[in-house]
C-alpha cells in the first residue's frame, strides 16, 4: 500500500495551527484521529515545541509500522501557545468538528484545566502533558497525565534536602497555575519531611528581575531554596541567585528539565539539582535500568530526525501517545469508553516518564522511584541517583 503523508494549515482565532494527516491514500474515514492543542509558539514554547515534534514523529512512525488496530492514524495539533480561552477554543474544535477518538494535549496546567470541563462532559479520553497535581487530584474520570506531579517534585526534593543535612528552606514561585500549585505543595509537605519555611516569596507575570524576592530570602539565612515555576523566570532566578552570592543550595523542580533551561543560565546553573525523568541521563543509568533503553531510542531518533536535544517535555508526549496506543490495542477497539478502562488498568508500563501502573484512584501511576535526582554540572545533566 503507498503511503501518503498529508498536510493542511488551520486558523483558530489569532492563534496559529497545525494539523498533520498521516493516512493511507484510500483510508478517507477509515483512520483514528488524534487530536491536541499545545503551545507551540510563546512563552511557553519550549513545552509545547518538542511535544509537537515529537508527536509528529512517532505518528509517523506507527503508520509506517501499520497503524493501530489496522487504521493510518491522523494527528491534528493546534497552537494555543499558553492561553487558556484558546485551549477551550480548540479542544471544543476538536470535540465537535474534527471529531476525534483521543485527546492528547495541555502543555501546561493552565491549558488544561481549561478544557477538562469539556472533556469529562464529552466523554472522551484526554492524556494531559500538565505537571500540577490538581490535574488527576482528585480523579478525573476521563482525565490522565504523564508527567510526574509538582507534589512529587517537591517530595523527592525535601528527600534529598533531608539527605543533605537542609531543615530551613527558602521558597521562590511565579504566580501562574503550576507555580501556586506547586507552592502549595512545598508548604503542605514542609512539616511532614521536617523542613521549616523560612522564607516564601511570588513574582508576577512579567517580572524579568527577582532580586527584591531573593535578597528577602538570602536574609532569612535558608539552608537551602525551592524554585516553583518555569520557562524564562527559571533562568532569571538563577542568574539572579547567583547574582546575590546566595551560598545556600538551589533546587528547581522538573519544570526545568531542558537543555534550554542550562544554556540560558549558563554558569549560573552549575550546581542545580532537580528531579527529572529518567529520559534526562538516559545514558548515566545502570545497564539493568528499564527505562534505559527505551529513552535512548527516543534520544537517537528525535535527535536524527530535528538535530537538536531532548527534553523531558518531548517525553510526556510520547509517553502519552504510546499509553493511548496501548489502550487502544488491548481493547481492540478506537470505543472512548473501552480505551478510557484499559488507560484506567495501565500495568508495567514502560515509558521514557517512568514504569506507568494506573488504577481507578491514580491516573497518572508513577512512583517517586521513576524520578531521578540530577545536577548541572559542566553544562550538562548528571545523574545522582
């Protein structure tokens, strides 16, 4: 059969979209469509960018390998960049027009929150690409995520702390979904880990100085600082850390597990710790590690085909996209409701995120095992532990 990749641009609103169609010449109807909405351009593109790419190959390469169930399969991404009334927008699009079997989308918290009313009320599966807790806690029926929790984060980063002799910690966070989530975390789980918060500092949206924050902090005398948030403000607290000669360690949480994150701090980054999916060091782990050689293969083939570095973020999206295949297979049949309980039952999942083992009170199914410890050091990721 020859093969026919397809390719057709969509407007929505202001925003920009994208929809790619990988079919089979005579496959018409006859495909599972896929649909997803991400923040391909803006601020919080450096989410959005490679869960795009990274979609795009590996549909792709499932048509190359048959498809699903028999059937081509049809990606339709649309660009919401990182806005929530447009993630509303194209997920109603998706629902309604292009009548999709999947949802695979939300690049960050915002996003997708925004479009879970519509999904749950629509009945169809949705893998979120989000990292705040608050998107499978409480359960969602129809809602799942592949990135580890912000609570998770701020778990293995007291863990750690703990292991490092840290009981007084200073807290730094934006003002944006994740952040307050986030933030909200590091202090319910304070006590429990046997951390006192010294300090607890926000910026607004915008802020592109974090010195008056820091400099509260620095004179709180932390033994150690939280960053809860992302993106550009990421880079700016560092640098500005660094700036203050803030001698107490830095941790940031897994919203910074990027390459970009560390070429734009540059030497302001040496020394950050982070929790991160096993995708990050793939090469570091052990030989037995089960994750190893599945994130390798993802490195070599997202590296062939873009020539650029991974990121975590580009592995939330296949983990999903493979998740949702897997369901699909194991219930012999595209049925949302069927597919919704074979995600539901996950077992032994080996994905680039972690081992997935869902149930009906976790639909996300990590464990703080599948979460590794790294640091920057000489500009790259090193594998702690």
């Amino acid at each position: 059969m020859t093969m026919k990749i397809s390719r057709r641009g969509l407007a929505l609103g202001v925003a920009a979209a994208a929809v790619l169609g990988f079919a089979s010449a005579g496959a018409k109807a006859e495909t599972i469509k896929v649909g997803s909405f991400l923040a391909v351009t803006g601020p919080a593109a450096f989410l959005g960018d490679p869960e795009k790419k990274t979609l795009e190959l590996y549909v792709e390469k499932i048509n190359k390998d048959g498809g699903i169930l028999g059937k081509q399969v049809e990606l339709i991404v649309y660009d919401v960049q990182h806005v929530a009334d447009k993630a509303r927008t194209a997920a109603k699009r998706l629902i309604e027009q292009d009548k999709v079997d999947f949802i695979i989308g939300g690049s960050t918290t915002g996003t997708t929150m925004a479009v879970v009313p519509l999904v749950e009320k629509a009945e169809i599966p949705f893998i979120s690409l989000g990292g705040a807790s608050v998107i499978v806690q409480p359960v969602k029926k129809w809602v799942f995520k592949t990135p580890h929790t912000d609570r998770m984060a701020v778990e293995k980063v007291y863990t750690d702390m703990k292991k490092e002799g840290i009981s007084k910690v200073g807290l730094i966070a934006g003002s944006g979904g994740f952040d307050k989530s986030c933030l909200k975390n590091a202090k319910d789980l304070a006590g429990p880990h046997g951390m006192d918060i010294v300090a607890s500092e926000t910026y607004g949206k915008g802020d592109t100085d974090m010195t008056p924050q820091l400099t509260k902090i620095k004179s709180a005398n932390p033994q150690g600082v939280l960053f809860c948030g992302f993106g550009a403000p990421a880079v700016t607290v560092t640098k500005n850390y660094r700036q203050l000669g803030i001698a107490a360690p830095l941790y940031h949480n897994h919203g910074s597990g990027s390459k970009k994150f560390v070429q734009g701090a540059g030497k302001a980054a040496e020394g950050v710790r982070l929790p991160a999916a096993a995708l990050l060091v793939a090469d570091q782990l052990p030989g037995a590690d089960p994750q190893r050689q599945p994130a390798l293969d993802y490195q070599a083939a997202y590296r062939e085909r873009y020539g650029e570095d991974i990121s975590t973020f580009g592995g939330h999206a296949l983990d999903a996209l493979m998740l949702m295949k897997a369901a699909m297979e194991k219930a012999g049949t595209t049925d949302k409701a069927k597919v919704r309980a074979e995600l539901e039952t996950t077992k032994n999942f080996i994905g680039v995120d972690g081992i997935f083992n869902m149930t009906t009170e976790d639909h996300m199914g990590l464990d703080l095992a599948s979460f590794k410890m790294v640091e920057v050091r000489n500009g790259d990721w090193k594998f702690l532990y």
